[in-house]
C-alpha cells in the first residue's frame, strides 16, 4: 500500500507551508509581509543541479506560489509586500538553466507555465485583492528573476553601480524569456519597443538611471537609502489597500487526498486514471448537507466550507495531472450533488462578495478554472442525470472544451445557470466563458442567465449550452480521440523510483477512438426523437 | 557573369504574371473575377514531391498573390472575386504534405508567413479596397484550402453529399493548422468553441447543414444550384463596392533588377550583402526630379511612380531576403534623397487618397511596411547626414528594431514627420507605429507630429523617436550582435545548381560585435556634448 500510494503522486508536491519553506522566508511587520528569496543550493528537486545565486526550479515557485495564497486568505491584515532576497548583491539569477538543459520540453511548459500562473497570481492579488507587491531588487536580477519583478506593481532597484535588471535569455541562450518577460517589459510596462529590443539583446542588462529613464524599475536609490526606501513605498503602497484593518484569516490546511496508483480521492474531487487508455475521470461533488448563510459562518468554517475545499481540491488535481501524467490525454469531467444546493451556495456567495473572504473564495475559483483553461488536455464534461453542473459548477462544462449531455428518457439529466456564470469568474481573455462562448450571437447570455429554471437537453442544446446531446452510452462510443502525439519523449526531471510508474507504458489501446468519425452516433443543432 | 547573376536569385521568383501562372486561372466577367485554382502535379517548385489534389507549395501561392495584387491595381472594374478549383469534386487539399516534409524549419516558418500574408492581402482587399471574395467550395477542402476559404467574406459549399469543409492537421498530422485556420475559425467566424474543438479533431470535416449551422461556411446548395447561386452571390457583393465603374487599371510589369552574387540593385531599392558578416545594408532613395501633383498624373505615370516603384521594389527585396538569404541576420537600414520632396510626395497622396489608384498605393505601401515588421530579422536603421528619414519613409525607421542617428557636427543628420506617420500606415496591431512607440507617453505623438520641422539628433533624441545618436561611426563600432543562433540546418527545400551559393558558410566573423556592451560608444535619454 505505502508503493501503491506513492505511485499517482507527483515526485514534486504542491503542499508545503511556510514553516516547511526551504527557499523563502515570509515575515511579518504590521500591514506589511516580506516574502525573501534565499534559495538553498542543494534543496533542488533533483540532484542534477545547483540552484545557486538564488536561480529556481518548481520547487522554490511552489513555495512562492503557496506564500502567494496564504497572504490572501491567512494575512487579511496584510496590505502589501515586499518581494526581496537575502543573498548579498544578487535578487535571483532566474529559472536555472542547468535544470533547464535536463528537462523534456513537457517538463520545460509545465515549469514555464506554473510559474506564470504564479507571477498571474501576484497581479490577481494586487487587482482584486487590494494587496500591492514591491519588488526590492537589492542586487542582479536576471531572466525569470527580472519576471518576477516584472509581476509586482513597483520595481525599487539598488545603485551600487553593479546590480542590473536584466533578459540575458536571448544573448546568453538564443532563446526568449519564457514567463512572460517580453510582453510584460513591453505592454504591462509599456517601455519602447527600440529600447526594449536593445535591452533583451545585451546580457549584463541595464541599471541605474537609464533603468528608470527606460521604465525597467521605478526607481534607483543608493545603498545607502535602498531599505529606508523600500519601507516608506512599502507603506505608501499598504495605506491604500481596501483590506481589513486585522485578522484573523482562515488557515489552508493540507488537503491529504487518499491516493492509490490509479486514483486521487478527496473530499469533494476525486479522478480515476486509465492509463492504458490515456483517459482518467474527474469528478467534482457539489456541496451537501446546511451550508453556511453569512460571511461569519464561512469564516467559522474556514477551509472546510465547500466552496473553497472542493476549488482546492480540484486546483490540486489538475497541478497533478499536468506533471504527473503527462500521457493521460482526456479527462472527462462529470459532476454530481443538488443542483439546486449548488445555485443557494453561489446565491449566497454573490449576497456575500464583499466581505474579504468571500472575495478571495469567488476569486480563487476564478483562478482555478483559468488553471483547467489552461491545461493542455483535452477536456469533455459528461452532464448525465444525477449530475450538479450548475451556476459555478457549469463553469466545468464550460471550460471543457467540448461537453456532451446524455439524454435518458427515463431519467433527463439538466444543467442550471446562476448569476456566477454571468460575471464573477472571468477567463484569461477577460470575458465570461458564456461571452467566449457567444461571441457571434451574445443576444444568447441574457436569455440564457434569466431563464431561471433548469434546462434539460433539448433545451440546452437549442439554447447552445451543451456541445452534444447523446442517448448512446459514453464514454464508452465517444471516447478519446485526443493527443494523438503524446511525447514519447515523456521523462521526468529526477529519477527517484516512486516515479518510474509514470513512464510511457508500451501497451495501450489506440489513442484515437471513434468521436467524430461520420458514423458517431452524436448530434448536435436539434434533437434526435 | 551569368553564374554571378543567379546566385543571389531566390530560386523562388516572385515575379509572375497571369499568362505565366501554371496553377490559377483568371478570368473576368465584368464586375466578377474568378480565380480557378488548378495545380498542375509536375510544377512543383521541387520534383521531390507532386502537388495533387489541388496541393500547393510556395510556387502557387506565388502566383494567387500576384493576382490578388494585379486586381486591385490593373483591374479597378473588379468589385468581386470568386475563388473556385477547376478540378472535379475537389476545392483544395491544402499545403502539400510532401513539401512539408522535405522542408526545413525556416522553410516552413517562411513559407506559411508569405501564405498568411496572401490570406491577409485578400482581407485587405476586402476591407479597405472595395473588393468582396466569394469562396465557392466545388468539392472537398481541407487543411489550407480551408484556410484560403476563411480568408474570404463568403463560403458557400456545394451540398453533394461528399464535400466537406476540414481543419484535418490535427487529427492526421498531430500539428496545428498553420496559416490562420483556428483563428479565423474562432475570432473571424465566431465559430463556438466546442465545435470548433469538434471540427479540428474529425479528418473528415464536415458538410452540409451541419456546416452552415455552425457558421463553417455561409450556404449550402445542391450541385445543380451552386454555379448559379455563387453567380448569383457574387453580383450582390460586386454590388456594394465603391470602385471605378470600368477601368482603365495600370499595369505592374516586371522589377528587373541588377542583380550580382552580393547585391540587387533596383531602381530606388538597393540591397548590398556581406554574408561573412550576416549583415545587409538596405537602401532607399526618395523621389527625385518633378513629381505628379494630380490623380491623374499619378496614374500616367503608372507602375513607374516613385511611391508605387520604390515600396514594390522594397516589398521584393523583402522577400527575397527571406527565403534565399536565411543566414543574413541584421539589416542595415539606410535611405537618402531630399527629405522636403519626401514630405510634399505625402501631402500629395494625402490630397489625393479618395482616388482609388491612390487608395491602392497607400494600403500597398501599409502592407509592405508590415511585411518588414514581420520579417524576423534585425532591422537596424542608420539616420546619418544626407539621408531621407522623412514623412513616409521614416516609418523605415520606426519599423526597424532599433535606430541610431549619427550625430556628427559637421554635418547634422535631420528626420521628419509628415501625415503620413499619424493614421494611413498602420501595423498589424491596428495602431501606428507611432502609437505603438509611445504607449506610455501618448502625448508625445502630437507634440512630434505638430512640430512642422526636422528633428536634428539632439531634438530627435529628446522626442523619442530615435533608439540612440551617436558620434562614432557605425556600423563598424555598433555592427551586428544579432541572431546569436541561425539554423545551422538551413537547406533549400530543392538543390539546383543556383542555390549552392546560399549555403551557409563556415567562414566568418562572429556573430556577436560589440553593440551594447557596457563599454560601448552609445548613449540615450542625453546628448553627449
């Protein structure tokens, strides 16, 4: 059993805790937080590399990542940050290319795109959360170091007449900064493109006053002022922050799901994984039992109340799949609980989204339907009787990329909308997924949001809401088609036995099924009697 | 000599004419044109792979670009365009997957960047040209003929119970489709989705009614009704237009450059290369002697009017440079002439831009321009006494990558800004490069397109509008630190005798010069005195 545990679990876990920090350090002074960088060499995720002058794999960005989320919902009394290091005269020297060099290009956009969605969550905080983030560059600060930087809302960097900000990735490496470095320097922080094309061309970067003059930093102060400074802007920034006066926040507790070598089982998620077919099963329960009715009472329930439990169970899932199981192709998400339990609970979210907690909870789901978006499997929700997509939990659907509604004249499945599908839980593009979807015919949103009872399949394929309606048996006829290029080239990072369960199996059933072929027997723009 | 004036020769021409084409026919009928798509098999630009099925490599989409180009300029009279196959039961089977196979990354990436840019030349046509086009789908169209489709205002697709519309890349390939498919899919045809998702995973597309409902294709009519419902179609597009009545047009004929093993020397177009160096030194001389002053005259003037001549010779060049000279990495951008005749020659386009030959001039100067924007190489522009950085040909200079004005006191370099640089000349972003140049200080676009007077280095550098001025000479001091790492498995798709010499050579300077090092003679945000 202890093999059998280990099997599904990712050789990188996403659990950690300040207190289990090996990279970082976060202190506490009043309504400011200090998140220092001080990256142990030889606490890598795998022995193949050095993580020196404060360069990171996963392993230092999950940590930064949990602090990230901790502020939100452990520190209300927090109102902004200080991101710095501890090391003399270096910030961080960005992603480690040694690690870099060994990875799989699987592993390199799992890395790339974690991180992103870290430095992601350090604007969302700072945009939703009245939380600003100061990046005290207190010495060299190059590539995915100078990213970092790149996400916070002010950039201080010390004039020693050495530290520098820098993108060394082109000159150094030929390649470009993959964090997002680029658009950041030229559309969040809108420096000329001439300047910015001269900037990510020479390797030992720019500083002083021509970093300011280009708009790379905010500012330049001497050493000698460099800390004086640092805290009066920190100061300046935390006074204008809509956040509570003081805690208590809520504590994020492990998640601790039971896991066997085919399956992950939490509280409200749970995915079961078939290798053979590259295909696992997601499933997500929606909430049960007396709910809470006031923010008071979510807050006595902490990270126990649903909302928040079964989005952290679900974000978790999907951080595992993707490094995980590289080779499962299709995950089919289904549902199940009261549907209408389900649209009281997001009901009383809205009634609640402005008392602080609530808005990190709507928030947070925010963030993890943005993570499933962005997950690189193909996705198919299965609506069936006895499922819960509704209100939040249609978001499921609607972020798959195709959803099929089983349609069982003896028991109808049906699918309901709440106010939550029609504004709280933006996607990367800043719309709606029902205004994603719509694009050619928004006319459609409003009809479907007033509606106000559920729809069964024929109205919910007539009103565009379901990619399919099927009376046939699934995934059993519509199975997976998907990826039908996995990387056999699949290797993880570090070798340590638990992971060698993941590897590329040679067996397997085709990857490509019989979805789609002329002879499915699914439909779609009316209703097969 | 012979030998000498090939080897700078792409073995792709892009000069071609319609009694030249091998692949479309073109045909006119009064307001309608028709493209008749027809691939000959053996007139590959390589006899390692045949083009069947109405297939296409670079050499076809050589020859639609042309016609689309000679409609807008020789055919005034044309306010529509039908594209169709002169083949039975089949529109287009897309790129060749042969070619694709056989061709280099940089092949590909060149060849799908000139396909799109086709693909865009219609849209522009379209939008700004007052020429609609009809995609009528006579058979099966997969892949890039699919991609040509969307590229039209219209689809209609011939309901005879085989022909299908299909994005197969994926599902056959396991790649992406190329030149646009899922965008314009998605953003230009507001296809959901979850359909889109569908259409991209089935190799055999999908037809009929299906295929109008879900907004793949505008109408479906049975064979014995497509001819005339498409004739039909495409008079009530002609229609609409805002074109001449009747012509006449004016003819492009052939560019018929001096062409050496190092250079190409055009009329106001020069190209010299040092491949030793990977280095390229563009040139561009403004209009010299009397210039038109009406409509009128422009058009009697025809092809040989500077500002049509000079921008199709640059737009040649450009290609060119492309795909036979892949290991040339910066461009040196010079141009010369007098800057007050570059300045009247825009008021003068500016007065007559409501022509429709005047039109066609400015939006082809446009689109050469994003041509150069999207060409993937260093553009350094060089601003020195003598030059002609005015008006329309100082968008040269905001197009490059970078600019360095020369400062020399004996003889000051100037730049200027006509109308031009303030709305006709847009990137592909939408916005002027002006615009683009200044997100952070919109202010400053006014301010310079308001002075009514050159920028010496000084006033140039203190505006914004130059990377850096300098005293030193250049490009001796600030040469090429570009492109740190060419494809050093650059190989022409076919290995004719004429394409030896493009061969990567083992010789060679360094790549990296000494621009920007700390050391360097460079400066910006001041004048060194």
């Amino acid at each position: 059993m202890e093999a059998a545990t280990k099997a599904a679990m990712p050789a990188v876990s996403f659990d950690t805790s300040p207190d289990r920090y090996r990279h970082w350090k976060l202190t506490f002074d009043g309504p400011i937080a200090t998140l220092s960088m001080d990256v142990q060499e030889d606490a890598g995720l795998s022995p193949d590399y050095k993580l020196k002058l404060n360069s990171y794999d996963l392993g230092v960005d999950v940590e930064l990542a949990d602090a990230i989320q901790r502020l939100r919902f452990e520190h209300p009394e927090v109102h902004a940050v200080v991101i710095t290091s501890m090391k003399e005269r270096i910030f961080c020297a960005g992603a480690n290319i040694f690690m870099l060099r060994g990875s799989t290009h699987a592993w390199k956009v799992n890395f790339c795109k974690f991180t992103n969605e870290t430095r992601l969550a350090i604007e969302d905080a700072s945009e939703n959360s009245g939380i600003k983030f100061l990046a005290a560059l207190n010495g060299i600060c190059a590539g995915g170091g100078y990213e970092l930087a790149l996400a916070c809302d002010e950039i201080i960097l010390v004039d020693d007449g050495n530290s520098a900000v820098s993108l060394p990735e082109t000159p150094l490496l030929g390649v470009l900064p993959g964090t997002g470095g680029l658009t950041r320097v030229v559309d969040k922080r809108k420096v000329r493109r001439d300047l910015a094309d001269f900037f990510g061309t020479v390797a030992e970067g720019v500083k002083g006053k021509r970093a300011v003059d280009w708009r790379l930093v905010d500012a330049v102060y001497p050493t000698s002022q460099f800390k004086q400074r640092v805290a009066t802007r920190a100061q300046e920034l935390a006074a204008k922050s809509d956040r509570p006066k003081a805690g208590p926040g809520i504590a994020l507790t492990p998640l601790k799901p039971k896991v066997t070598d085919t399956s992950l089982t939490y509280s409200a998620v749970s995915v079961e994984i078939d290798r053979d077919k590259r295909f696992a099963t997601l499933t997500v329960s929606g909430p049960e039992g007396e709910q809470p009715s006031t923010a008071g009472e979510i807050q006595a329930l902490g990270d126990q109340f649903w909302a928040l439990r079964a989005f952290r169970e679900l974000d978790d899932v999907l951080l595992r799949l993707r490094v995980a199981e590289p080779l499962i192709g299709t995950i089919v998400v289904k549902t199940r609980g009261d549907q209408h339990a389900m649209l009281k609970m997001d009901e009383m979210l809205l009634a609640n989204q402005d008392h602080w907690l609530v808005r990190e909870i709507i928030h947070f789901m925010k963030r993890t339907l943005k993570r499933m978006d962005l997950t690189s499997r193909s996705f198919f929700a299965l609506i069936e009787p006895g499922s819960c997509f509704a209100g939040s939990l249609f978001e499921l659907a609607l972020a798959a990329d195709r959803s099929y509604m089983l349609d069982d004249p003896e028991a109808d499945s049906t699918l309901a909308l709440s106010a939550m599908n029609g504004g709280p839980l933006k996607m990367s593009n800043g719309l709606t997924r029902l205004q994603t979807r719509f694009l050619a015919e928004p006319e459609r949103i409003e009809q479907a949001l007033e509606r106000g009872e559920p729809f069964n399949p024929e109205d919910a394929l007539e009103a565009g809401l379901v990619s399919f309606a099927t009376r046939s048996g699934w995934p059993s006829r519509a199975a997976p088609r998907c990826h039908p290029t996995p990387s056999p080239a699949w290797r993880p990072i570090s070798a340590s036995p638990a992971r060698k369960r993941w590897k590329p199996r040679s067996s397997g059933g085709s990857p490509r099924g019989r979805t789609g072929s002329s002879s499915d027997p699914m439909r779609s723009g009316k209703r097969v009697p």
